[in-house]
C-alpha cells in the first residue's frame, strides 16, 4: 500500500502500512531548510515515534506498539496545529492511539515550498 500523506501549515495527515524487522530508522521526514520546523516519523527500539517542531521546540508522541515482528501494521499519524495523533493496530486486532501536545502557542509547521 503506497503512502497516503496531505500536508498544509496548519494540518499534517499520513497513513501508511509497513512490515519490518527493523527496529530503527526513518519511516517519514519533513523539514525545514530556513527554521527548526519538522516532522519526524520513526521507528526507535521497535516503536512508532512522531517527533515535531513548530518553532518553540520539539514535541514526541510515543507509542508502546511493537512493530518490528515482521507483520503487516497499519499508521495513521496526524497533526493538528500543536497536537500530534498516532493510530497504530497491535496486529491483534485492535488499534491504540496516542497523542502529545506541544506546549507553546505557535501552530503552524512551516516548511521550504522552493523545492
């Protein structure tokens, strides 16, 4: 299943599904050449990790789903404004969530649009 991703300032949304033995590395990553702004989506110690900056510094959203077991997982990671969201299947069955918020009052991810 490609990766499925909508991105403005305001509103990142992205869902892939994956299949690793891996228990590190990069799954997705947007960033700014001009500012401190990013968006960081990882694999660390078989975990899914969203990790983002909006300009006040970085927030991390966390999840306890190990998906280094060589199974199909289904992504859903979204960020509204300062809050992070990441819907992950246990391959039980079941989908947890989890959320992080950044604590400053800026909202927008401003990314280089120059190419």
């Amino acid at each position: 299943m490609p990766l499925v991703a909508e991105q403005s300032s305001r509103y990142t949304a992205l869902s892939m599904m994956i299949k690793t033995e891996e228990s590190s590395g990069t799954l997705l990553y947007l960033g700014a050449r001009s500012s401190t702004d990013m968006f960081h989506l990882r694999l660390a110690g078989g975990r899914v990790q969203l990790k983002f900056d909006i300009g006040e510094g970085s927030t991390t959203v966390n999840t306890d789903v190990q998906v280094d077991d060589n199974s199909w997982h289904t992504i859903r990671v979204s960020r509204n404004g300062k809050f992070g969201y990441i819907s992950i299947d246990s391959g039980e069955g079941q989908i947890k969530s989890f959320t992080g918020a950044n604590g400053g009052s800026l909202d927008l991810l401003e990314l280089d649009t120059d190419g």
